[in-house]
C-alpha cells in the first residue's frame, strides 16, 4: 500500500503514474494510439478536480448514471463517485482501506462492496470534499441508499434524482422535470445559470458518441475480433467521466481507427482467435490485466458486452437538450438492469449471442449485487436455448479478496475446455 | 346480559385470527370468494393500493411467503443468495404452486428484491393478470403526480382484467372499508402504551397477518370482536423487563416476537411494513377531491419505508413512535440483504441513541423464529436495559 497523507498527495501520485504510463506507451510502437490517449484524459480529469478549490471551481460529486452533460453545461468540475473512487483505488492499492472504512461507517457486508469504498473514501478524506452531492437510484438501491451518507461525510448539500421503472410517456415526463429541478438545484447551489448553448453541443457530442460506439460493436462483430479485454473498461471510463465532451469523441474516434485497421488488415485482439464470448456484466476491475493476459493465452476474445455497450435505438436532437437527455437515460445499455426485465431484454441477450457469434457467455456475478445475480438464471435459460453455455463466474467488482486470480483461472480454464470439447 | 371481558374471552377472539393463518390459503374466505367467480389477486408491498383491488371486487392476498424459515432450494436458484430471504422465500412459494390459487399479482417498484421478484414471477410462475406500479422514491408533488397516473393505470388495467368498473363511488366504499380497518387497528396498538398491555406483540403480528389473508370487512368484524371481549385487565407480559420497539424490514413469524418476549422484552411498538407502517395512515378525501387522488396521497405518504429519500421523515415518525410508547430499547431486525434498511440502520442507530434509546441489532433470515445466538444476544441486551434503568 502507498501511505499518502492527503487528498492532493493521492492525486499527484495518481498524475505522475498517469504521465508515466504515457510516457511508457509513447516508446513503445506496439501500444495503441487511443491507449495513450485514455490515460492523457485521466491525467486532465484527475488535474481538474485537484485544482478545483484554487481555481474557484465548483465539484459536483454525482453517480454513474447522472447526465454529466449538464455538469460540464454548466462549467461544474464533475467527480463521478464510483469510477474517481475506484480509479484510485486501483492505483494505490487503498481498495480494502475505503471498503474497511465504509464498514466503520455502518455499511455491512451486504451493501455492495463498490458503495462502501465509495463512502470510505470520502470518509478517510482520500477524495477532495465536493460542493454538492448528485445521485440518482440509477441502477440500484446501493446507489440510491448511499446519497445521504455521502452528503452527511462531506457536509454538503444534495439533489437525488429519481428514475422512473417504466417507459410510459408520464415517467418519461416525471424524468424530465428531474432533470430542471436538480438543473435548478445546481444553479442556486453554484450561483451560475444554465448555458443552453453549451448543454446542447454536449447532447450532440453524446449523440455522436452513441453512433461510435455504434459502430465500434459492428467492428466487434468481425472473426477475428479486435477488441481487447482492457478496451472495454477503457472505454466505458472514458464516457462515464467525458459525457458529450470532445475528450470522449477523440478517443471513441482513435479507438474505431484502430480498430478499423486490425479488421482492415484481419488482426484480431488475440492470435489466433479460439473462443468467442459474451460478457454478462462487469468484470473485476482489478483483474483487468489478468483477463487481458489470460486472454492472449488462451485465444480468447470478449465480443460484446450487452449489458454495457449495446446503446437502444433513438437519437438524440441537440435543439431539444433536456428532452434529449431524457431520451439517452432511456436508451442506456445498462438501463436493461434497471426497467423491468422482460421479453425485450431476453431477446437483447440471445440476438447479441447469435449476431457476435458467440460460443460461450461469462456472468460476472458480482457477489454483491442483488440486481445482477439474480437474472443469471434467466439468462442462463434463454442462452441454453440456443445452445450458448454459461459460465457464472462468482467474484466482486472491487474487493480483491474475494476470488483469486487463481481461482477465475482455473473456472475460465474448465470453461473453455468445455468449449473446446462441443 | 353481555359477559364482561375475560382472557378466555380475549383469547377466543383471538383464536379466530390464528384459524385463518393456520388454514391459510385453503380458508373459508378464500374459497368463498373463488367459488363465486371472483378473482383474488396477490400483492407485494405497502405502496400497492389495496382499496383499488377491493372496489374491483377482487380479494387482495398479501404475498408473504412461507411464515417460517426455509431451505431456499428453489429461491437460491432463481433469485440468488445475495437477494433477501424474503424474496426467496416468496418465489420459491410461488414455483411450489402455493399461490396459484391467485389470478394474478400486483407489486411495485419499491426495491431490487421486489423489481427481480416480480420479472422473476412473470417469467417463470403464469398469472394471467401481472401488474407493476411504478411507485417514485420521493415526495415531491410531482412524484404525487407520477404516482397517481401509475395507479390510474392499474385502475384501467384491474378494470379490464375484471369486467367491473372501478367508480368513485366504489372506491369511496373501499376506503370507509379500509379507513375502518385502520382505525380499529389504532385502538388495538395504542392498548400496547399501558405500563401493562393486554395483547402481546407476537399477538399483533398474528393478527396482521391474518388481515393479509382474508376480506377487510371480516377482518373488521374479528378486530371489533377483539376490542369489546378483550380483558383489559389482562397482563400480556408476566415477567416484563424492558418496553420494546421492533425496527426493520419485513417480518412474517410472530414466534420470533414470542421470543423476545417469552424473556421478558415488551415489544410494544414497530414500524414494520406488516405492521405498523401497514395500516398507519389514514385516507383522507378533501373536498372536490376524487377518492383515487386521496388513495395515491395516502399511499405515497404513509409512514415510509427505508426506500423512501429523503429519510427524515421516517426517522422522525420512528423517533414519534418510540417516544409515544415510551420504550426502553429498540430492536432492529433486517433481513440478510435487505439493503435499503441496512443502508438505514446507522441512521436509525443514531437517531435513537441520542434519545437515549439503545438499539441491538439483529441480521436475520426471514421467517426466522429466533435461534440461540439471537436468544442470547436479546438476553444481554434485557439485562443492559435493565441495568441502565437501575
């Protein structure tokens, strides 16, 4: 573990490793364009909130699944709470410190190990204080329960935006008055009023991500496949903390030239390519390496990801911001994890298996959260139908101690002799 | 010549509310009611509007699961370990065929257990009428708005399901029905604010589960045949040690009241969903009102669940309760994975506290009667009260 006193001690740390990865990857032909860039644009994100409070500015620490759009509209520093916490983590190797520290707090075991290192940071003052806390109930009640926690640490004011289950017009329109009513929370909070002109280039800056990340699954779809397993988490980072902003087109943008030139030339992530499959939620993020390591191994390639990469048909309109937002949380892929699951989402799963060509499927069963593991039966029952196994990989999204990269070597390894065996 | 009240008297009426949870679901009303032709319909949760089902002629049903605890064969198979027990135990019920006596099931969307439940349900167990409400986790008038239009679906869509057409009228009626029920219940639990109650909490929790179980308005009749035989006279507690309150989520077994109390606690008050939270508020129609609008104020104000944001008003009505009856401790029972009330319990804990109020906690599995382990620590807990009062 790195001892690191304070919030900007930890930042710095976290800018120089940054900078070096940059460094490194610049000497070495074999790294890929966007992969540099991926860590330039953690380096800027991580400067702007250390530099926050000098600079006057004001940090909204908010959710995943908050509009960000509307933070950077309003020229707000944004610091998404689960991947600012867990970025961190990962880079001082302070996860198990947040977790402990959110159990102090009164979290148990059985709120979601991600939540509790989340409050644990904050709590161990590892994360800067922020102004404001925005949340939302957007995917889960551990993201929903833990708002007020985060405001009682930090002392601050908050705004919790409530989702709707359903798709009827009435809760798109409830979503809708969310959205201006944390907008007018935001603007008593900062003393700042809302810069529409800004808000909708963000929402065309979204609408032209959705449509790379479009086309970067079609890219997916190729034999062989070239989307690396380290890719996806890259990626999902990049528009969690950049939504709308042009930081997220570039490196959409460099990551399908790349991924372009592999199809163009018939290189896939992995040489040769022997297993397809489909990931069901999110790996470990510390086993990132590992699972890109194990991968190369193994010919293994992960070709979509449903849950996570698969945007719902609609665009957006730039000249109707608010309405646009609206339409783009209704069209999130992982919003299936929220609405109730049903035929729609069933048919995602299968029709995702089929077009990826997919001979397998891994479910990440984080064993901390209720809301995945408990549709890993019927998943598991749709893919049977089409001849897809399964694998359901028992693990937690954050809290190494709970399989060892030993153990998920061994269950991958069972699982693509099986595979190999049909 | 009426008899006066005596504990025979007291504990026949009684008796007629453990015949219905003993002969559950196979009860006369049960039958009765399907035999006519009607539907009955099965519920989950408190924000679901039991008044609409009623003035559609059908019979709600609470789903609640097996009333012990269980080995969750199926419930772990489906819904995972690590969603709550109570979720569990319902689904496994349900793919058992213990529910399909039902017509359908009515749920909202009050938390990740009950969202999976329900899509879980709809999946693997066949209904022909399966209902969602959408129930909006603040109260804002326009989480009102959102809320009312929700039930005004499942309004049209009970409607459609039963042939009948839900008037105001008939809403009124199931809210006099309702409010009846509600007011009856306020006169049985504030019996519990006496030095020595006559009615145990155990007994309580026998008796709200059978108005889970059977129609309101016979319901009604056992709850008035209970207050005019009850012995107020009559000391529930014979070895009483501590007032107590019950926090937490969802309990369904009355033995684990029993057993709290068999050593000495007086569990006097609760905000429990199949309890006190259940029936706390009334419904109000105001003038020019329409008796849905009513139903859907009620509905998204009533005593909150832990799901609820902001949670000051449920801390504020748990520290109401708490003082109102005059407790020495309180119980937190959550059931294992019960997240939106482990995410509260510090809340609670703190809240509590500084009203000098201390809390034990208790992680338990639903349908648990108690076991050594709990038996102990309530023990210890009796004996700190006690001390602390020395």
């Amino acid at each position: 573990m790195i001892n690191l006193q304070n919030t900007s001690e930890t930042i710095n740390h976290l800018l120089r490793t940054f900078r070096l990865l940059q460094k490194v990857g610049r000497k070495h032909p074999e790294v890929r364009k966007h992969e540099i860039l991926f860590y330039q644009l953690l380096e800027k994100y991580f400067t702007r909130i250390l530099n926050a409070r000098e600079e006057g500015n004001f940090i909204a620490t908010h959710t995943t699944f908050m509009p960000g759009e509307i933070l950077y509209a309003m020229d707000i520093v944004p610091m998404q709470t689960e991947w600012t916490s867990w970025i961190l983590a990962l880079f001082t190797k302070r996860g198990t410190d947040f977790i402990s520290e959110g159990r102090r707090l009164g979290l148990t075991n059985e709120v979601c190990s991600a939540q509790r290192g989340i409050a644990g940071a904050f709590s161990l003052g590892t994360l800067p204080r922020p102004d404001a806390v925005i949340w939302s109930n957007l995917i889960c009640n551990n993201i929903a329960k833990n708002g007020e926690l985060i405001m009682e640490i930090n002392r601050c004011p908050g705004f919790f935006l409530d989702h709707p289950l359903g798709d009827s017009a009435a809760e798109r329109n409830y979503l809708r008055g969310e959205i201006e009513d944390m907008i007018h929370f935001l603007e008593e909070q900062t003393g700042r009023k809302m810069d529409w002109d800004h808000l909708s280039d963000s929402v065309a800056g979204t609408m032209k991500q959705i449509e790379i990340s479009r086309q970067i699954c079609e890219l997916r779809k190729a034999v062989p496949s070239p989307f690396h397993p380290q890719e996806f988490m890259e990626m999902l980072t990049v528009t969690y903390l950049f939504q709308g902003q042009p930081e997220a087109t570039e490196y959409l943008e460099m990551l399908y030239e790349d991924l372009s030139l592999s199809v163009s030339e018939g290189r896939g992530a992995v040489s040769p390519e022997r297993f397809r499959v489909m990931s069901i939620f999110l790996s470990p993020i510390y086993r990132a390496p590992f699972l890109e390591k194990f991968s190369q191994e193994h010919g293994m390639v992960s070709v979509a990801e449903p849950i996570f990469t698969q945007w719902e048909e609609g665009k957006l309109d730039p000249t109707r911001p608010l309405d646009s937002l609206v339409q783009k949380l209704y069209m999130l892929p992982e919003r299936s994890l929220y609405s109730p699951v049903g035929e729609r989402t069933l048919k995602k799963i299968v029709d995702c298996a089929k077009e990826y060509k997919a001979d397998g499927a891994i479910a990440y069963a984080d064993v901390a959260c209720q809301h995945t593991c408990a549709l890993i039966k019927l998943f598991k029952d749709v893919l049977n139908d089409i001849d897809v196994p399964l694998l359901i990989l028992d693990c937690d999204l954050v809290d190494q101690t709970v399989t060892s990269e030993e153990d998920m070597r061994e269950k991958l390894e069972q699982f693509l002799e099986l595979l190999e065996d049909r | 010549m009426k008899p006066a009240p005596t504990a025979d008297l007291t504990s026949q009426a009684l008796d007629r509310f453990r015949e219905v949870n003993g002969l559950f679901p196979e009860t006369s009303h049960i039958l009765e009611h399907k035999r006519q032709g009607k539907k009955v319909l099965g519920w989950l949760c408190t924000y679901v509007p039991e008044e609409i089902m009623h003035a559609a002629g059908v019979l709600p049903i609470r789903i609640t699961g097996y009333s012990h605890e269980i080995k969750p064969d199926e419930g772990n198979a489906y819904l995972y370990v690590n969603n709550c027990s109570f979720s569990r135990s319902c689904l496994q019920l349900g793919l058992r065929g213990g529910y399909d006596f039902l017509d359908g099931i009515a749920g909202g969307s009050t938390c990740d257990c009950a969202r999976r439940l329900m899509d879980l349900w709809h999946h693997y167990i066949a209904t022909s009428f399966y209902h969602m409400i959408t129930v909006p986790q603040k109260y804002s008038s326009k989480a009102h708005e959102l809320y009312y239009e929700q039930i005004t679906q499942f309004t049209q869509h009970l409607s459609e399901f039963t042939g009948i057409e839900i008037t105001d009228a008939s809403l009124s009626h199931s809210i006099q029905i309702y409010n009846e029920s509600r007011e009856l219940l306020r006169k049985l639990y504030d019996l519990r604010k006496a030095n020595n109650p006559p009615i145990t909490g155990s007994e309580i929790i026998e008796i709200s589960n059978a108005g889970f179980r059977m129609p309101k308005e016979t319901f009604n009749e056992y709850l008035k045949n209970l207050l005019t035989n009850i012995d107020t006279s009559r000391h529930a507690y014979s070895n009483s040690r501590a007032r107590l309150m019950l926090t937490g989520s969802i309990l369904g077994n009355h033995e684990f009241v029993e057993s709290i109390e068999q050593l000495g606690g007086l569990v006097v008050t609760d905000d429990l969903c199949t309890s006190t939270r259940h029936w706390y508020d009334m419904i109000e129609v105001n003038q020019d009102e329409s008796p849905l609008r009513a139903i859907s104020r009620r509905y998204l104000n009533n005593f909150p669940c832990a799901r609820m944001i902001p949670h000051d008003e449920r801390l504020k009505r748990i520290r109401d309760l708490a003082q109102g009856f005059r407790v020495d401790g309180a119980i937190s029972q959550i059931v294992h994975n019960c997240t939106p009330y482990t995410h509260e319990l510090s809340f609670v804990t703190k809240m509590l506290e500084a009203q000098g109020i201390p809390v034990l906690s208790l992680d338990v599995e639903y349908g648990t009667a108690s076991s050594g382990q709990i038996q102990t620590r309530v023990q210890a807990f009796l004996e700190m009260l006690e001390g602390k009062r020395r």
